[in-house]
C-alpha cells in the first residue's frame, strides 16, 4: 500500500495504528487505563479501531477489531489463585484480609533500591496511599499503594520475581 499526493493507489491506507500496533503497545494501553482510573478507552484511527473496559473488580476486558492480516494480542492471563508462595490458608480464610493485586505484568520490587530498606515488612501498619512495593514494566518504575489502612499480613511475592496482571501481592488485615 502506497499514497502518493493525498491519492491512494487503490488499496487500503495504511495508518501507523494498523501496521504497528503489538502486544507491548496493547500493554501501554492497559496500563494507562489502569493508571488513570478508566472504566472504557475506545480509539478509532483511520479503520483501525480498538475498545478497551474494566469492570467494577478491575479485570480487564479487551476486544479490538484488528487488521485481519494482524494476529491478535493474547488475553490476558487470569488472575493468580491463593496458592502463591508465601500465602498461609489461614489468611486465606480470614474475611478481615484485604489483597492488593498487581495492577500491570512485571517485575516486584520491595525496596526503591537494591541498597534500601524494603516499604513494608509482614506485621507493618500501613495507611491508605502509603507505597508498598515497585514494579518494573517497560523499563518504568510503578509505585504501588495501599488501598485500605491496616497491617500486612502476608508478603505473597518474592523481591525482583515476575508478577502478573491481577496477582494477590500483599494481605493485609484490615482495620487492624
């Protein structure tokens, strides 16, 4: 596909959304909808169109009406069950226990620094919007916060290992 002087030789223009667009892209994405609290991101750029929405338990929900040469993006994976290394089955139990899941693929961090001291540590009190942890995606460091005040319980993660979208990485008991 070519377009010499604002004419099209015929076939389908070729927009840099529908030749480029990739996995890594479709993250960036997710993530800015994820950072900026949206429930629906819908984009439609010269035939390429692509819809993006979150329900109220954050899962995200993607549905793109891609170039049919295109393949399309794998789905995201599924949230992690309570089976993750650290997790105790009594705080698994507990209906007082509140988890903060990744909100984004990448890598978990306790401390800003490999020098540093770790944000929290198992039996911490933590206050909403206090910073727990890092991840690293896309080479940006993404600090997370707490949801609720309360005291963590359980670390579900271990530093510099991989997490993946909607996995449980602290239990914290709330109100504590």
């Amino acid at each position: 596909m070519t377009q010499k002087n604002g004419k099209s030789d015929g076939q389908t223009k070729e927009t840099a959304f529908s030749s480029k667009i990739d996995y890594e892209e479709l993250k960036k994405l997710i993530n800015l909808l994820e950072e900026k609290n949206l429930s629906l991101f819908e984009l439609e750029v010269e035939g390429f169109k692509i819809k993006l929405s979150r329900n109220v338990s954050g899962a995200v929900n993607s549905t793109a009406a891609f170039n049919p040469a295109m393949p399309t993006p794998p789905a995201a994976p599924p949230a992690a069950g309570t089976d993750q290394p650290g997790g105790t089955s009594a705080v698994a139990e507990d209906q007082s226990i509140y988890y903060i899941t990744s909100p984004m693929v990448g890598t978990f961090y306790r401390a800003p620094s490999p020098t540093s001291p770790p944000f929290v540590d198992i039996g911490d009190t933590v206050k909403k919007g206090q910073t727990l942890c890092i991840i690293e995606a896309m080479k940006l460091m993404n600090e997370i916060e707490s949801d609720v005040n309360g005291v963590v319980v359980d670390i579900l993660v271990e530093n510099g290992k991989p997490v993946e979208y909607g996995q449980k990485l602290f239990a914290i008991k709330v109100g504590a």
